[in-house]
C-alpha cells in the first residue's frame, strides 16, 4: 500500500491508470493550473439555475465517484458511500424529509436575513427545498461508522468522507453540472435511513442534489483576504 505518495497501483490524476507524469514546476495536475483554480473558486451552490429537465447520466455520476475515492480517509479506511437517488418516488419522499428539516430553519433565516447577499442566498435554498424532487439526482454521501463525544474519532469520520464528497463536487462542476451542499434532511436521517434501506452502523453527511446547469458560467464569490483569516505561528494577526 503506498501511504506516503511512493508507488501504488498506477492510477492517473485523469482516471486513466496512467501515473502522473514529471512536469514543469505548476503543471502538477498534469493541466493548467488556470483550469483547477477556475474550478476550486467558481463551484457554487447550484439552486435555481439547475436544470430540471435533463437527466444525468449514470455514467457521469460514476466517473466523478471514482474520482472522489482520490480522496484522502482516515488510516485510507475508504470507508465512503454514494446513495445515488433518481427514482422519482423516492427523490419525493426525501424531498418532504428535506422541506421537514428546512422549513422551520428557512423562513427564520430569511425573516432574519442582515442584507441583500443573505437574503438571496435564503430564496435561492427556499427553492431548492420546494423543488427537491424534480432535481434529476439527489446523491446522499455516507461514511461507514457513527459520530462520537470523541474529537479525533469524530474529526477522523467526517474527515473520511467529507473531502471525497468536495471532490465529488468539484468533479461535476469541471464537466458542467452543478450541486449545493446541503444537510437539512439530517434533522430526519433515520427516517431517511429506513427509506434507503442504510444501515444503523453507517452515517449519512449530507444531501447533494445534482443537475447539469444552465447559463453560462459561474464567478469567484466575494471572501475576505486570505490574511484576514491566516495566522502564522500562534493564533492572531501578527
Ligand atoms: C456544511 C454545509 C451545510 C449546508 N447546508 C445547506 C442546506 O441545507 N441547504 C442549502 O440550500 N444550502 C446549504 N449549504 C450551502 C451554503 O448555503 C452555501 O455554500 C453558501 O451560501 C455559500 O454559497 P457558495 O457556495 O455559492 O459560495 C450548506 C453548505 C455547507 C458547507
């Protein structure tokens, strides 16, 4: 097992088994740098520009788990599962699991929303809970094991699933789809487990509901300077 970057199974950056290749110092996934910048600052929660009425390939969503099992797990437990849903009873029921969770927290967000930005950001998760079900797939990341009072039982769980999920994302949002990270369903997780059939010892993470996206692109979002909220040596600016 290569567990420091040394050789392992010969699986390529680009799934195609081939290692990755020494390059100029900024090639090192094995493209621009341009390109996974645009990716790491344009994936945004995708909610009403998500359309509802092209269906994602089972293709798609398998090339971009298999990407997502890159991802880094606690002592490489590889512990994660994809519940995938496309049927579209099911989507409904978990989308009334979902609009149970979010009511309540929805409308006290928007009533209480400080600006303009909150505002819309609420209206937009107000449609996507009033809409969950015609969303083409609903993809529901899990991790084998239960949360405890335990820091680093319960930092190294979600560490195992939560990165692999981002991934997950990352990898939709370079082939055009887009998704939002979503949790409000987990209010109702055991309801949710007795639909899917997931067992007891297995912990679900989130709900992620994915489309491909229409219009053109997405922007960099707003976010203050990297110094703000960088310390160097001990907590505290400098
Ligand atoms: C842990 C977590 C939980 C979230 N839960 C929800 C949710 O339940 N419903 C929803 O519509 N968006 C949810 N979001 C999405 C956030 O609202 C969104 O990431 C945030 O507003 C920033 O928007 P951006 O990703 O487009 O920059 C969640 C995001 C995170 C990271």
């Amino acid at each position: 097992m290569a567990d420091d970057g040394g050789p392992g199974p010969a699986v390529g950056p680009d799934g195609t088994g081939q290692p990755e290749r020494a390059g100029p110092p900024g090639a090192a996934a094995g493209g621009t740098v341009e390109a996974v910048d645009r990716i790491l600052s344009t994936t945004r929660a995708v909610r009403k520009r998500l359309d509802l009425g092209r269906p994602v390939e089972e293709a798609v969503l398998l090339e971009c788990v298999g990407l997502a099992q890159q991802a880094p797990s606690a002592g490489n437990g590889q512990g994660w599962r994809f519940v995938i849903v496309t049927d579209p009873e099911v989507k409904s029921d978990l989308a009334r699991l979902y609009r149970a969770g979010a009511r309540d927290y929805l409308d006290r967000a928007l009533a209480g929303a400080r600006d303009d930005q909150a505002r819309r950001v609420f209206e937009s998760a107000q449609f996507l809970a009033e809409n969950l079900e015609r969303v083409p797939a609903l993809v529901i990341p899990c991790v084998h094991g239960r949360p405890s009072a335990n820091l680093v039982h319960s930092a190294a769980l979600f560490g195992s699933i939560l990165p692999a999920t981002w991934s997950f994302m990352l990898a939709l949002r370079a082939r055009g789809l887009g998704t939002s990270w979503t949790t409000l369903h987990l209010s109702f997780a055991d309801e949710a487990a007795a639909l899917l059939g997931i067992p007891a010892d297995v912990t679900q993470v989130g709900l992620i509901p994915v489309g491909y996206y229409t219009g053109a692109g997405f922007k960099p979002a707003g976010r203050p300077p990297a110094q703000d909220i960088t310390f160097f040596n001990a907590w505290g600016p400098a």
